[in-house]
C-alpha cells in the first residue's frame, strides 16, 4: 500500500492541510494507489480526525522530534516550500511535490519552488491547483537530488533570497 505524507513544518498553513483532505483530493490520491495519508498538521489550528477504513488510513500528527521515519516511509511527499523540509526530503529521494503558500509576503518558498522544479528535482502547486497536479503530474520524470552538497544548496539558498 503506497503512503502519501503531508508536512507543513513548524508553523501552520491550513489551507494545504484542508486542499488535501477535501473528498476529491483523497478520491484522486486513493486512485493513484494511496491507501495511507498522514498529515503533519502544525501549529494550525485544523487538525482533521484520523480515520480508517479497509482501503484508506488517514493518521494526524502535530509535531515530532524528526520527520525522517515519515519521509523513509512515504512513496509521495506534499510539503510546504521551506527549505530545510526540500533538501530532507530531495536527499532522501522522495518525490516532492511542493505547495506554495501563497500569502507569504517576500514570497522565497516560490522562487526556491520554481528553481527547483526547473532543475527537474520537484513538481511545485498552490493549494487552488493541488488537486489539478495531482491528477496530471509523472513522478517518474524527476531527477535524482545531487546528495550530500548542503554547501551548494546553502549557496543557492542565498542566490534565490538575494544574499549574494
């Protein structure tokens, strides 16, 4: 059974967490061959019920010590754009697909977002087009991350906020 994880780091983006729960988005990710999703839901203040079925388990989780045990055991990563949740995850080789927040103002998860998936290592969305990219994006296209270069990410970093 393949396991989708939802992560939206230490702050909260409830749009992203309620865009992946509606009943179309767990339709279409249990079409795709999901039968488990688990949501690494924040300081929001939604935290939807964990539920299961015979064919689908939703598990619900605020915070945790490390994601790295959610990250080894999921086939699809859906995350919110920060940096240090991308680079875990692209080093661990799990397709990402990244969702921008967009009412972040000076908004540098969208530039990382757009770099990255030009460099072929993500796919990027907004919550509006969640559902769209999940039906429509090839998980096999991407490109293995580079690992074990957090100096080079480091410098991309500040090439895309503007430090350089």
């Amino acid at each position: 059974m393949k396991s989708a994880f939802v992560t939206v780091g230490t702050t909260s983006f409830e749009e992203l967490i309620a865009a992946v729960t509606t009943p179309e988005t767990l339709q279409v990710l249990r079409s795709l061959g999901y039968g488990r999703l688990v949501l690494q839901v924040g300081r929001g203040a939604a935290a939807p019920a964990p539920f299961r079925t015979a064919a689908f388990t939703l598990d619900v989780f605020r915070f945790k010590e490390s994601l790295a045990e959610d990250l080894e055991k999921a086939d699809l990563v859906i995350s919110h754009a920060g940096a240090g949740t991308c680079l875990e995850t692209l080093e661990k080789g799990k397709p990402l697909l990244v969702v921008v927040n967009e009412k972040l103002m000076n908004n540098h998860q969208l530039e990382l977002a757009r770099q990255l998936y030009k460099d072929g290592h993500l796919f990027y969305c907004t919550c509006s087009t969640l559902l769209e990219s999940l039906k429509s994006i090839n998980l096999s296209t991407l490109k293995p991350f580079p690992p074990g270069q957090p100096e080079k990410f480091a410098a991309f970093l500040d090439r895309v906020i503007g430090f350089e």
